[in-house]
C-alpha cells in the first residue's frame, strides 16, 4: 500500500500495464517527453521508450483514426485526449467508428481502446477544457463510459478498461487529481466496468452520484448525519452501462433519491438515472426523484464557473426538500 | 506606394503551384502506347488478365446495377468509368496489406478476397457480409468520407512497429474526399511517423453534384500531399496500364520504409453517385459527358489486345456469361443467409454484455423464440 493522489493512481495503472502487455501504447499531444500537460504520463516514455510511449500530430481525430488503426493491426491503444472539450474533433472517431466496428464486424474484430481525457470543473481552465460532455458519450452503443471518484478506483478501473477488448472512454476529473489522496494498493488490480459503489451505507435516502459529486455528496451526509439523518451515497462509477441493480436495490432499501450531475440538466445521465427508477423502481418511492445539475446553459469558463457548478448547498437543499416531501 | 515591387509575388508563386504535376500515361486514348518498355514487361497472358479484370468490374458493375433496381440490392455505388483506376491500383497491391476502402470500392475489397455474395449482404445491411476471417485484411468499406484516412495512418503505424515485412496499408477516396479535415489528418500523421501508408484519390470529377472545381483552388490533388512532406503523382485513371504501374512503384517506394504516398487517379464516374435517385443530368452536360464516355478505360485498353490478336468479342462474351453466372450464384447464396435477428445485433455491441445488454438480449429471445 502507499499512498498516492488520483492522478499519481492512473499513472500508476498506466506503468503496470505498459509494464505487463507489450501490446499496449500510449500517445496523443505532450504525453511523451513532456509527460502530459498534467503529469499523468510522467516518466513513462523514458521507462518504456518512444516506440511505446509517444507524441502525435495535433489533431484529435487523427488520434481518434490511429487508435482503430493500431488496434487493427493487434496492438491496446491508450490514446489521450488533452481535454475533454477537444473531443468534438474526434467525435466520428469514436461515435462513428471504433464504437461500431464489433458490431459492424459481426464480431471479428475488437477495438480495445482506452481513451483517457480530463474534465470536470473548478480549476478555471480556459473554456471548453472542462466541461461534461459525459451525456453524450453515453449514448453511444459499444462503447463504455467510466469516471472514477477517488484514487482507488482511478487505478483499478483504468486497468480494467485498458485490458478490456471494447472501447472505453475514461473520464479522469481534473479537480481530483491532486486534491484527493488514498492508500491504494501497489500491485495490479481490477475494478469492474459495469458495478457502480454503495461508498455509504445509509437509510433515509440515496444520493446518486458519479466523479467530483461524489465527494460533495459524502460531505453532504456527513453533515446530516449530526442530525441523525442516515444517508446512502451510491458512486455510479460507471455511467454506460448504468449499474441499473445497485441503484434499484438502494432506493428499495430507503426510498428516496437525489440524482446528481455536474453537468447541464436536459438528457443527462442524473435524467437517466430518475428514469431508471420511475420505470422500474417507482413503487419503492416516497417521494418524487430530486435532480441537482448545472443549469442548461453554455458552460461559463474561468472564475465565472464557480458560481454555475452544482455545489454541496444545492445537494443539501435537494436531499432535505426530497426527505422532507 | 502602389508602384513599389512587393517583396513576394505572390501571383506568380499561386501560378507556379502544381505545375509540376503531370498524368502519367502508358497508352493514351487513342490506343497508342507511350511507353513501350513498360508494356514490354508482360507477356500478352498477363495484359489479358488486366483487360479481364476491367471487364469483370464492368459486368459486376451491370449486375449490380439491374440488381439494385429489382430491389435484390441495398446500397449501391456505380463503379462504371472507374475500372482501371480501381483495378489497376487494386492489382498493384498483396493479399497480405490492408484495404481500407470507401463505398465505392467494392470490386477492390472483392479482389481483395472477399466473396462476392458477402459483398451483397453488405449492401442489404447484413452483417454477415461484414464477418472478415482473420486473414482478409480489409475494414467494412468506410461510409464517412476520408475517416479511413486516419485509420490508413493507424494502420500503416502498426505495419512499421510490429515491423512486418513489405506490408502496406492502402486507402482509396475520391476528389470530394480530399476536402475533409481527415484527409489532411490521415496524410500528416502518416507523413510524420514515416509509416507505409498508400493514399490513393479517384478523382472522377465529382462529389454527388459538386465538381472537383469547386472543391478546391488547387490546379491537381495530388499537390496535396506535398504540404505533408509526402510524394505524389498524377496518373491518368482511364490508363490501366499507367496506374497499375505507379501504384506498383508507390507500394514498393512505401514498403521498403520511405513513408508514405499519394495516387491521384484522373478518372470519372460514368453513372449517378449512388442509385438512390441521383441523377447526373441535374448538374452534367452532355458536352461533358461525351469525351469522357469515348475516353472509356475498357475500349482504349481492348483495342490495344485485339489489335494485337491477343483478345476478340468471342472470348469477351464468354467470359462476360462465366462472370455473370458467378454472380448470380452470388445472389443466391446471398438469399440463402439466415435472416438476422435483434438478439444477433445485441450480441455484437461488447464482448462482455453489460445488463442492460443482458436485459434486452432475454427479452428479445422471448419474442424471437414465438
């Protein structure tokens, strides 16, 4: 065991499977020499050489294109994606074409793709740098879409992912990355693509929840937990697929649920998630589904996305007006 | 001011650009061989195997067409005008290096090795057509234009770090093509990673309605790469012959690990873009037209061999009813696949099903089973 940040647990899962599979690859815009603008790939070129660990032209979907490629021809691409924002430009890549080819293969060909990226917001990046765009990815058939809350499990689902045959898009929170500290085990391990986490036992309510939310709604239960609330936190971990048993058997068990998101509200994952338990779960309900999210407007960058991020006093508010309804 | 000599000129550098680029040809349309020491090189068996070829991709071409019309084929794409261009940079290239083709690319990928029947199940939409044994070396022809550029560039990095030996990765598109950022993507990471990539363009004129013209202020597309730092050449696309032979130089030059390469084919689409209810009329005339439809790849190339003794209408006909009976087989065998199924689809989006996967698979097993 050590203990080590978020972003030191991914770069920790990177060296192990550079380390245990030949076939793997790591590559996109200054993750070589440089070791990615955030350190995420710090020192592994110089551990496993250029052949392995390399820097590409700058286009994303030339990224997105090598990537099929290079899995074409038998190798596990870890490609990076600078920022979340810049992957519009690779859109078709991913949507339109490594998503798609098992299926368009009859299942003779894998695309075993990790597509790491860094969003979320709180550390006034220039504008689209960080926001969600989670909702949209995970619409996407064939492809999995993973974001870790805490170092533990940025280490054991990014070596899931990467030793997955499909492609998987991992989503790594940029606030987390150095704000967050765990002993995590040092050897290799797994965490499953498609079981999301009860990180708290509770009775009154559920908070459901997925990357930098989780922490805010831990401390949200912390809180109320003075004032003998019970409440249950469910860290999605996954958000396609939705760990649709995990959710139902919390909200089973208390009755009530807030769904929380960072990013803008229309046809979010949190939408998805109210609409997973009123389809299948509406008779276990109390009370309505509370949602907290952004508002649905263009994500306002800089110091100005302070005030438009959901904060722990909008949870808070949310969880007591569904407790108390 | 205005009288004072500017320190670029810049009229006489766009003047000057792709002035160097000039078709090569090998027989010219009149069926007059330019280069003689290239048709030197084979015999009169081997020139009838590349008519035979042209001829073949013709009839397909035929079949498909009356077959799209009977509603027997989904999608189709008409390759008519395009046969030496597609054939003879097809013939150029190994079973063992990877196609990466567009839509309408089919007699390639079927040249290639894919049988012709999973070529139509591909065209109704069934995924069987799509089933690649492990040893075809192709991806599903690509319906986004110039996405298998990129991948081409994937691909052909691949090649080079698994250091496989004279192995190259080729990908067509046409002149429309060459406009999309992926093109440009496609070339460059190739370019910049050295790896053994074959980038042809079929320029036959025209995307859908829009005329090569009006893609670009370029003068040749071929110029293209050379922002790149990749070499290129201009072929005349109606000239078997001449293709065949560039593309052979241009998979030599990239197998042997100089990087890649770009084809400009100078050809032209006889038919509609698709059979989907485009009509040329709307946007060609028939002035055009014309020159082009006498400039035929399959006349200029088989007046040659017939003059030379080496090939006559009999034998055309013959092989003409042999192909055709081939493809009729085809159909068969294409109406003989099982219809596809929802659960077959949802077996195919992971490897691992996920539940909701799970979910829709027992639930549409219950219904199937009905």
């Amino acid at each position: 065991m050590s203990k080590k940040t978020y972003i030191q647990a991914i770069t920790d899962a990177l060296r192990l499977e550079l380390g245990s599979d030949d076939r793997t690859l790591i590559f996109g815009e200054d993750v070589g020499k440089n070791g990615g603008v955030f350190r995420a790939t710090d020192g592994l070129q110089a551990e496993f050489g250029e052949d392995r660990v390399f820097d590409t032209p700058l286009a994303e979907s030339g990224i997105g294109g090598l990537s099929i490629g290079l899995a074409l021809e038998g190798f596990r691409p870890i490609p990076e994606i600078q920022f979340l924002g810049f992957v519009f430009e690779t859109l078709d890549s991913i949507a339109g074409q490594m998503s798609r080819e098992r299926f368009r293969t009859g299942g003779t060909r894998h695309m075993p793709i990790t597509i790491r990226s860094p969003y979320g917001g709180g550390t006034h990046t220039p504008e689209m740098h960080a926001d969600s765009l989670e909702g949209y990815l995970a619409q996407i058939p064939g492809l999995r879409v993973v974001t870790p809350s805490n170092p533990y499990d940025a280490k054991g689902l990014l070596i899931s992912s990467i030793r997955n045959n499909d492609p998987v898009f991992f989503l790594e929170n940029l606030k987390l990355y150095r704000s967050m500290k765990a002993d995590i085990p040092d050897e290799a391990y797994t965490v499953p693509l498609d079981k999301a986490n009860v990180v708290r036992e509770g009775t009154d309510i559920s908070l459901i929840a997925y990357s930098a939310q989780v922490n805010q709604s831990l401390k949200v239960a912390d809180k109320l937990e003075k004032e003998g609330i019970s409440v249950e936190v469910v860290d999605l971990r996954t958000l396609s697929p939705l760990d649709e048993e995990t959710i139902l058997k919390s909200v089973e068990k208390t009755g009530r649920a807030v769904a929380i998101q960072e990013a803008q509200r229309q046809a979010g994952i949190a939408a998805n998630v109210a609409s997973l338990i009123a389809e299948k779960g509406a008779l276990y309900l109390s009370a309505p589904v509370g949602r907290v999210s952004a508002p649905d407007t263009v994500y306002p960058f800089g110091l100005a996305e302070d005030d438009w991020l959901p904060a722990e006093d909008e949870i808070e508010a949310k969880t007591r007006e569904i407790l108390n309804y | 001011m205005g009288n004072e000599k500017s320190i670029v000129d810049f009229s006489a550098i766009r003047d000057a650009l792709g002035n160097d680029f000039k078709p090569v040809q090998v027989m010219d349309g009149q069926s007059k061989v330019v280069k003689p020491e290239i048709v030197a090189k084979y015999s009169n068996d081997q020139l009838v195997d590349f008519l035979k070829l042209m001829i073949w991709e013709r009839t397909l071409h035929q079949r498909s067409n009356a077959l799209t019309r009977q509603g027997r084929l989904g999608f189709y794409a008409p390759t008519e005008g395009q046969e030496a261009s597609e054939m003879g940079t097809n013939a150029a290239m190994k079973k063992t290096d990877v196609l990466m083709p567009a839509y309408r690319d089919i007699p390639q990928v079927i040249q290639h090795g894919l049988p012709v029947y999973k070529a139509f199940l591909w065209s109704r939409g069934h995924v069987l057509g799509n089933e690649y044994p492990e040893d075809f070396h192709a991806m599903p022809p690509q319906i986004i234009i110039g996405a298998q550029y990129v991948q081409a560039a994937g691909v052909a990095l691949g090649i080079k770090k698994n250091k496989t030996p004279d192995k190259v990765a080729y990908a067509y598109t046409g002149d429309g093509g060459t406009s999309q950022g992926d093109f440009y993507e496609g070339m460059n990471f190739a370019g910049a990673f050295q790896a053994p990539a074959v980038f042809i363009v079929q320029n036959n004129g025209y995307a859908i309605s829009v005329p090569r013209r009006k893609q670009t202020a370029a003068k040749t597309l071929a110029q293209k790469a050379v922002a790149a730092g990749i070499p290129s050449v201009q072929v005349d696309g109606m000239d078997f012959l001449a293709v065949y032979e560039v593309t052979k130089a241009a998979r030599e030059y990239a197998a042997a690990g100089n990087g890649p390469v770009m084809i400009e084919t100078l050809t032209y689409r006889f038919g509609p873009h698709t059979n989907a209810g485009d009509d040329p009329k709307r946007y060609r005339t028939k002035d055009e037209e014309e020159p082009w439809f006498d400039n035929d790849p399959l006349i200029r190339y088989r007046k040659y061999l017939t003059d030379q003794g080496a090939w006559s209408e009999e034998q055309e006909n013959e092989y003409v009813e042999q192909v055709k009976a081939d493809i009729k087989a085809a159909v068969k065998q294409a109406d003989d696949a099982p219809k596809q199924k929802m659960t077959d689809f949802l077996a195919n989006v992971f490897e691992e099903q996920p539940q909701n996967i799970q979910n829709q698979i027992t639930e549409f097993q219950a219904k199937e089973s009905k």
